[in-house]
C-alpha cells in the first residue's frame, strides 16, 4: 500500500545531494506526481493517469505526429497525420 506524508513540500526534487542531507522540503525520487499542480501550491498531487477518449478519426491511417500543453487553458493540443490528406489538429480540455 503507498504511504501518505502530510508534510509540505515548498522544494523540489533533489537527487544530486547525498540523502542523508536532503532539506526537509525536498524529495529524492517520484514518479507521476505534480509539484502545486493547480490550487494546490505546496502539495503533492498524482497524475489522472491515461483517458480513452471517443473520438471519429477520418479514413485512412492516422498517426500523431506531436503534442503540446497549452497551459492558458489547461489542454493539450494533439498533430495527426493522415495518408488520405485529412490532416487535423485536435485540442483536448480534461475541464470541460
């Protein structure tokens, strides 16, 4: 089972010192966490993990040629190459 700290981290991740002298603020490992991710300043949060999302590809093979967070608006913007020539961008908000 994974252990909970209520402590506050006002650090970060430090993996070049020698543990035994890490600040009390700071950690030496995680994995799939966000550091004050939203309204949480100070907190540690888990990341959501993977969603499938329903959405109507055109014909043809699809591939996603990139990706990009657009932080203003908490999204993500995906570039898909189609080999019929339906290219498309396609933005993704988790929020709405």
């Amino acid at each position: 089972m994974q252990e909970v700290d209520g402590r506050l981290f006002s650090g970060g991740l430090d993996q070049d010192s020698d543990p035994t002298i890490v600040s009390l603020d700071d950690y030496i490992d995680a994995q799939d966490i966000y550091n004050g991710y939203g309204e949480n300043v100070g907190t540690i949060t888990f990341g959501k993990g993977t969603t499938a999302l329903n959405y109507a590809m055109p014909a043809g093979t699809n591939i996603c040629v990139g990706t990009c967070e657009a932080k203003q608006n908490a999204s993500a913007i995906f570039f898909f190459y189609n080999s019929n020539g339906n290219h498309q961008i396609i933005q993704y908000n988790s929020v709405n």
